[in-house]
C-alpha cells in the first residue's frame, strides 16, 4: 500500500513577487468546510533573508488539487516580541464549532539558514552572561491560534512546555472522553527513563487546552525504516474502525518516510494497527533537491468523495499532494498488528 502522487506536483511553489515566500513555502495544514466543500490551506512560507523568517499563507481550492492564493500578503506572521517572535511554522488545523484551531512550533530566536556551511549561517544575538536563563529561549516550542475566519487569530499562548524543544503537536478534532486530546513529540524525552532510544510520539488528555500535563508514550521507533526520530503528522480522522492518522520517521539514510495508525476510538492511547512498511518516501527530485534532502512531511489531510489528499512539504521547499482510497487504507491497515 502506497500512496499515489498528483502528476501536477508541486501544486504550491515559492512565489518570488513576495518577499515573505519567495524562499520557500510547504508544511501545509488543510481542512475541507463541510458546507461548501472547499479546501482551505494554511500554508509554511518562508523568506529568503539571512534570519529565514516564516510566515503562514492562506491558499483553498475546490478539487483538492489546484489551490490559488487569497492574498498577496501572509494571514500571519511572527509577532513582534513575543514567544514566537522570530518564526512560525508547520500548522495543524482542527475545527471545533466555529473555531480553527491550529497548532504551530514557533521560536523565539530565527533558525537561520540551516542548509548553509556553519560560517554563512545566520548567528542570532547572544544573551549577556548575567542574563537570567530562565527558560531556552532557542528551543522550538508550540503555541495555539484560534480563528473563525483566517483574517483575525488569537494567539492562545504555548500548548507544550517552554523548557522542552516540542513540536509536531496534533490535537484531536473533537473530545474523547469528555477530555481534549494531544499528540507531542518532545525532543529531550529519551533514554531509559522515558522508555525510548529516540524521540517518539506522545500522547496526553486534559480538561483544558492549555492545561497538558501527563503524557504517555504512543510510539516509537520499530522497524528497519525507523532508524531515529519519529512523529505524528496529521490530525485523526475519525473512522469505524478508530481514529486514522499519518506519521513520519527519520531513516538512517536521514531520509523521511510516512506510516499511519489507527488508534482505540475510546482510548486512542492504545494503538490497533500501525502500518509495518512506509507508505511514502521521498522519490521524485522536487522531494529531493530542496533545503532538507530527502523530505516528506505533511500537516494536513482532507477526504473528499471517499479518496484521501495528503498535503505535505517536498524537501523544505514546496508543497505536493499525494492520496489513496480510505477504505483501501483502513483494509490495509486493518491487516496490520499493533
């Protein structure tokens, strides 16, 4: 089982008329309105300028496949002093009622150019020595938006531990149990204590959104094809047989591959199946030839008349779509062991 690539891949590439994407634009989240059936996008997009700034870009389509942009200008940016002042990236949008919610890693100090040689790197200040380090103010940690309508947002504040380098944070798109729930993948979280050799996928309830406390440890990394760090990528798809949900893994050739799960619909702490081959990985040159070699990583999917889209970032640079039948998934899947 494999998941097929749109022939028109990219379907979203940097646009060099704005400065604010004109390096780059992937790492896509995507939700289809259930009224009018369009797609709408929220989108990485990332300038050429030493500090290597992002910014999220709103595109929708009305097939999945083709997308045109809303705007000129970013839907949002960093904000101006805040804790996530010098980027945002790789949103995930789930919605409940009215309400997008959407979480975003974010840092504080710009990445910088990382795909250079160390001495053109962008080097962020650095603070005095009697600076008070109350936190890491370099580490990557999550925060939440909410919007109605992709034109005003409200900056909830930090969903995951300040202390902690936290990202690929999913929420699911409804309470189970009367409980939200939160997939995370905490960086520093490894050795023996934490029961995993590598970073792993997590999963955590709580009553409020901002009040994540408890965790427990979902997945790790298993099979020849998860040779490092490994987490999850889209928000779950409610299904009959359990909650359906995409993740990666770093292979030992650092190339990033997808697998998927299907989570206990009552408890999805507990994992039913879980896919013992990739179902993607990086093949095509636009995956390959980009700011990350080798890279497949999706934020968003949509099902629409029964066929699964998949929207992912190609190599740190654009952003492609690949899909399969669900039901054909789900059978797969179904064949699978936990």
């Amino acid at each position: 089982m494999k998941l097929k690539r749109y022939q028109g891949n990219p379907i979203l590439r940097p646009n060099p008329a704005n400065e604010w994407e004109n390096l780059a634009v992937f790492n896509p989240a995507a939700w289809r309105d259930a009224d009018s059936g369009q797609v709408v996008m929220l989108y990485r997009a990332a300038e050429a300028h030493s500090e290597y700034k992002c910014y999220f870009g709103l595109a929708k389509s009305t097939d999945g496949y083709h997308f045109e942009r809303t705007s000129d200008r970013p839907v949002l940016s960093p904000s101006e002093d805040g804790f996530d002042a010098s980027t945002i990236q790789d949103p995930r949008m789930v919605k409940m009622g009215e309400w997008y919610y959407i979480t975003y890693a974010c840092r504080f100090f710009p990445f910088g150019q990382f795909w250079k040689p160390k001495d053109q790197q962008y080097k962020h200040p650095v603070c005095p020595e009697d600076f008070p380090r109350v936190i890491r103010t370099n580490a990557t940690s999550t925060g939440l938006l909410l919007t109605k309508d992709f034109k005003t947002f409200s900056r909830a504040g930090r969903i995951t531990d300040a202390t902690l380098d936290d990202r690929d944070v999913i929420l699911f798109p409804e309470k189970v149990g009367g409980k939200y729930v939160m997939m995370h993948r905490p960086l520093e979280w490894v050795g023996p204590e934490y029961g995993t050799e590598h970073a792993a996928a997590w999963i955590s309830k709580a009553d409020d959104l901002l009040g994540f406390r408890k965790s427990e440890l979902l997945i790790k990394a298993k099979f020849d094809w998860e040779a490092g760090k490994l987490g999850i990528n889209t928000p779950p798809i409610k299904t009959e047989h359990g909650w359906l949900t995409i993740y990666h893994a770093v292979g030992a050739d650092k190339y990033y591959r997808l697998g998927a799960l299907l989570l206990d619909l009552e408890d999805p702490a507990k994992v039913l199946h879980r896919t013992t081959d990739w179902i993607m990985q990086p093949e095509e040159d636009y995956e390959i030839d980009g700011y990350y070699r080798g890279c497949v990583f999706p934020c968003g999917k949509v099902v629409i008349d029964g066929t699964l889209f998949v929207y992912y970032g190609a190599a740190d640079k654009y952003v492609a779509v690949a899909t399969c039948r669900l039901d054909e998934l789900l059978e797969y899947l179904l064949g699978c062991p936990a």
